[in-house]
C-alpha cells in the first residue's frame, strides 16, 4: 500500500493549503487550477489503457461456451486494471478537445487488440474510447466523465460513465461495466493517498446476470486498504451464485454459493502473478500534434526532470491556446465535431460502418479507421491547423 501514499514537504504542502483555504466542501475541481506537482506525466487519455493491463484475460472469453463461465471471465478482466496506479497521489492530465490517444496490444498467439480515445467534449470533460480486436471478436467502448469534487481533507474523482462489452461471434449478448470511485485522502492533514470506493456492477441482462461488487475504503479506525466484496447473482431471483472477495491490488477469491451453502474459497485473481502487457505507441516524433503525448511532451519532458516552472508555463500555454480555439470558434458559430466517434442514443460511438465478419478483413478496416491521416471536421482543420 505504500506506494499508493505521498508525504508532501512544507513548501507543496503550503501551497496546496492555500488553493484549498478558498473553496468550499462539494467544489467542482475541474474549473480549479491545481499545481503540477501533483499530476501524473501522461493524459487521462491514456490511463484508460490500464484497464488492459492484462488483456489476455480478456482475449479468449469469446470463445469460453458457458455463458456463466464466460461472465466470471468478465468480471476477472475488470478486476484486473485497477492495480495499475501511479506512487503517491497523482492525477493525470485533463485532456483537451480534441486531443486522442491510439495504441495496440500484441498478444502471444500473434493476434492484436486497438485502442482509439478521444476527448469528445471540454465542459462537461467526456472521454470516449473504443477496443477492437477483430481476431478475438471482441468490440468494447464507452465513455468517462469524471466529475472532480472537494470533500473537506479528501478530493474525489467521481467517474460517470459505463463500458459496453460485445463479443461479435455471439450476437445478441453484451455487458454493461460502471466504475468505482476514486478518493485523494489526507489533503489537509494527515499522510496523503489514493483509494477505490463505492459500489459497481458488472452485467449482462441477456444471460440474466449481474455482479456486485464494493471497493470498500478504509474506517478511520478499523479496516484495511483495498479490499473488495462482491457478489455474482441471477439478477430476476436475486439468487446468488458466486462471492468474491480479497484485495484488488494483490489476490482475490472466489467461492461458489448453491441453495444458501458457500462452498471453500477458490483463487480467482493475482494481480501481480499476471504479466503486464507493454502496449504499442506510435513514436512520438511520428505522432498528430493533437495526439496524447506528443501534445504533452513538454510538461512530461519538464515534470521528469523536476522543472516544475517550467512544466506550469507548458501546461499554462497548452491551456490558453484551448481557451483561445474556443473563443474563435464561439466567434465563427462553429460548433465542435468529434473526429473517431458520434454521438448516438446517448452514447458515443467510433465512427466505423460495416466492419466486415471476416476477421482479417475487419483488422485491416479497424488499422485504417485508427492509424491513418483523417480528413478533419471544419472546426479541426480551420481552427488547430492555424495554430500549429
């Protein structure tokens, strides 16, 4: 759990104690400039990726024949990404408008999985995002709106959203996953760190399943860092068939539940026995000027060597020329047009027709609708194009 904790100096301390002394309990923090000290080096964009950090257990549930095994399967990949966290408390970039982060994973059997995000929308802040991978049959997207709030000597990172999980062999079927909670403690007083809270679910209403789970945070004088509960049930009874239980950044279990009798705990998930999958990056120096890293190169580049100045004037400059764009397209009642996604039934989905059955075929659409020069909305190209 230590690195998960932070013990600020005076001078960080002092400073952060003076941006908290003017706001008040409940505070949205979106619209709050905060210092760079303690941000992450990489946008939000890209942290969605920790979400595959073991894609490989998610790679074959397309083809587990059992809809209940192939559920359990669902869960476990879900579990699997949260341990992913940076040391101490750290919050990644806000991405701007129209900023994207794309990246693929290779797999050991040689087949591959696609991951486009992009930042649809500045107020209120939505990240959309989209896993292809056409070999494993496998699509989820979805969209993220953290909503940042002040709760006295924490801060909370509320994530709206859901993904939505299909699998392209088995028509019909899909899974609906919401997020926990994330919680930045000890602000005020006390040693900083970061947690998971509240409850979640993972479900699919065609198999009539549901899974439960809490991400229970720490009493003040009881309990311990990390634990999760949950429960897998058929979702019209109520009947509970699996519980869950254990830590999500270390080892968890699982035990069957027949007629009310709970079977011996089982393992289900070690987080750390599991590899890691490198994911891969276009170069930076190849990269769009609008594309993740590259855009923020300079923060990075200033926050590794410890230049915090330096880094707030590059975040600074990043940030005028946002407010800057949107001044001229207010001006010219141009209205913002999301470049991989549309907004669709309340939902943002990749602007990608007709992917074909044919595996093989689909791969090679999905790498162009991702990796190749797209022609740019009205808004991208007259607007970004002018200040490049």
């Amino acid at each position: 759990m230590s690195e998960h904790k932070e013990v600020l100096d005076d001078e960080p301390r002092s400073i952060l104690l003076g941006i908290i002394s003017q706001l008040t309990r409940g505070t949205d923090l979106s619209r709050v400039t905060l210092p760079v000290f303690i941000l992450e080096p990489r946008s939000f964009l890209e942290k969605v990726t920790d979400f595959m950090s073991h894609p490989d257990l998610i790679q074959r549930a397309a083809f587990v024949d059992d809809p209940l095994e192939r559920f359990i399967q669902i869960v476990r990949y879900y579990l699997s990404g949260w341990h992913i966290q940076p040391k101490g408390v750290k919050k990644p970039y806000n991405p701007v408008l129209g900023e994207h982060f794309r990246c693929k994973w290779t797999f050991p059997d040689s087949t591959e999985a696609f991951y486009i995000a992009e930042q649809v929308s500045h107020h209120p802040p939505i990240t959309a995002y989209a896993i292809y991978s056409p070999e494993n049959y496998l699509l989820a997207t979805g969209e993220l709106k953290p909503k940042s709030k002040f709760l006295g000597n924490s801060a909370a990172s509320m994530l709206h959203g859901s993904t939505r999980v299909q699998f392209l062999n088995i028509p019909g079927e899909e899974y609906f996953i919401t997020y926990p909670n994330i919680y930045a403690r000890g602000i005020l007083f006390g040693t900083m760190m970061m947690e998971l809270g509240d409850h979640v679910t993972v479900s699919c209403p065609q198999n009539d399943f549901i899974c439960n789970v809490e991400f229970k945070t720490k009493g003040f004088f009881s309990g311990t860092y990390n634990a999760i509960v949950g429960t897998i049930k058929k979702k019209s009874t109520g009947e509970v068939l699996f519980e869950i239980g254990g830590n999500w950044s270390d080892k968890m279990n699982i035990r069957q539940v027949q007629n009310g009798r709970k079977g011996p705990w089982k393992p289900f998930l070690d987080v750390n026995a599991n590899p890691v999958y490198p994911k891969t990056v276009v170069p930076e120096a190849q990269q769009e000027p609008y594309e993740s890293r590259r855009l923020w190169s300079k923060v990075t580049d200033a926050l590794r060597s410890r230049n915090l100045n330096l880094a707030t004037d590059e975040k600074t400059s990043i940030e005028d020329n946002q407010r800057r764009l949107t001044k001229e397209r207010n001006e010219k009642d141009l209205n913002w047009v999301p470049r991989f996604f549309t907004y669709k039934n309340g939902q943002y989905i990749p602007i990608l027709n007709h992917i074909s059955a044919d595996p093989k075929t689909a791969k090679a659409q999905i790498e162009q609708f991702i990796f190749s020069p797209h022609e740019a909305n009205v808004s991208y190209q007259e607007l970004h194009a002018a200040h490049q």
